[in-house]
C-alpha cells in the first residue's frame, strides 16, 4: 500500500497518485517502528492523558516483555522517545541497554533523542477526566464530533498537533539526507528508526502516511508496535507501507 505525501498550500497533507513502480526512482528506504507506551493507572481508568507526566504501572515489565523479546537483537539507526516518563520507562524496559541519565538525556547505542514533539495531544483542562465526567459539556461534545476545530480549554489545537508531527517527519528526512552524504554505500536493508510514543501519535501519523487510513483506523494498545517504511523523495514527499512488526 502506498502513497505520495505532499503538502498542500493551506499547509494540509495531500495524496497524489504514484507510478505503477513507485520505489523504483527513490533510493533511500527508512523503516519506522513505532511503539506505544505501556499502561498508566489513567490508561486503566480511562481518563485522557496527554501531557499529564505519569508513570508505567507496577508490573510493566511483564506486560512489555514479549515486545522487548522482539526487539532483541535488532539494531536501529537512530532512537526517538516522547520525552514524557511512560514512554521513557518503556523505552528503558524494552531497549534494557538505554540507561536514564536524567529527565532529559538517555544514553544508549545510537544515543536516544528525547523529543517534546512525540508527545500525545495536550488535553488541556480534560486532562485526567473521563467520558462519564465531561459527556454534559456542550464544548468536549462538540469536540468530540469536531477535533480539527475545536480545542480544549487550555489545551493544544489539532492544527498544532499535527504540524508538529509534520515538523519531526521534516527532521527524518534532512537526517537520512544527512546520513546518505556520509557513506560510501547503501545496505540493503533498510535503516530502522525506534520511535516510542502514544497512542494518538501512531494514528495521527499513520493517518498522514498510509492512504485509506483515518484517524481511528489504527488502536493502538500499550505496548502495541506497528512497522511503517518510508522511501524518502524530496522534503514532504513520502511512499509509505504499512508493515507487520
């Protein structure tokens, strides 16, 4: 399944048509694996959680453990984590080499970027809240009908949260760019980049990615991994795929 991600000129993503080989003129191929974050008591609960700074649940561990068997002995070109402390405990349960520094630095092999643009959708004043608690609020129902024109209470707009997910697409593709200029030849696999995140990350950006994919078309579970490879043409221009991890 693929597609050529462009951009349009009120800034919204655009699908256009593609060869019938569309791999064949592109060279660089990037495989993204992305990992959702294992459960918090409010994931449990089901209260929205977005920028609220929870821990894993006790017994985390076990419940990340077939992910992290997986995971083993698979290299990766470069680590993205959410800089928030359930995607860091993760990202140090399934990747046990990563040592936690400090809140703001990990050490590992290649060394970890924590990246403030991962994180889920600032809920604002709802965060913490459940349906039950906010389904008589005229404001979170229109919401809840309209996310791109609505934004909670002291929140973050959907125009914000994805054109920061747009700006870390930017960012991957000036890396491999980069990382292309500095060497001599191409492997035959293709880079592996680890990205642990939240669950409206990985939807919003399969949703910009994969075509026929909207926003709830993925639910990803924590601790959930899905595998998208990306062929990288010019800055906004992707073929994506959606893999099985």
């Amino acid at each position: 399944m693929t597609l050529k991600y462009g951009m349009e000129e009120k800034g919204k993503p655009s699908f256009g048509s593609v060869s019938e080989d569309p791999w064949r003129d592109l060279k660089r191929d990037l495989e993204l694996v992305l990992v959702r974050h294992g459960n918090t008591r409010w994931n449990r609960e089901r209260r929205y959680l977005g920028h609220s700074d929870l821990g894993l649940l006790a017994g985390a561990e076990q419940e990340l453990e077939p992910l992290r068997r997986r995971l083993q002995g698979q290299s990766f070109a470069r680590i993205y984590c959410s800089d928030l402390k359930r995607c860091r405990q993760t990202l140090q349960i399934i990747l046990p080499e990563s040592a936690l520094k400090s809140r703001h630095a990990l050490s590992a092999k290649p060394p970890v970027i924590l990246e403030p643009r991962l994180r889920e959708l600032h809920f604002g004043d709802w965060d913490g809240k459940t349906y039950g608690m906010l389904k008589n609020v005229s404001l979170y129902r229109s919401w809840l009908d309209k996310p791109q024109r609505i934004t909670p209470p002291g929140g973050e707009s959907w125009a914000d949260f994805v054109n920061r997910l747009r700006s870390f697409l930017d960012s991957l593709y000036e890396w491999d760019i980069a990382m292309e200029s500095q060497q001599n030849t191409v492997s035959d696999a293709p880079p592996a980049v680890l990205v642990v995140t939240h669950g409206g990350v990985i939807r919003q950006l399969a949703c910009m990615l994969i075509p026929g994919h909207d926003f709830w078309s993925l639910n990803p579970k924590p601790g959930d991994a899905y595998t998208i490879r990306l062929r990288l043409g010019e800055s906004h221009q992707f073929i994506a795929e959606l893999l099985p991890y």
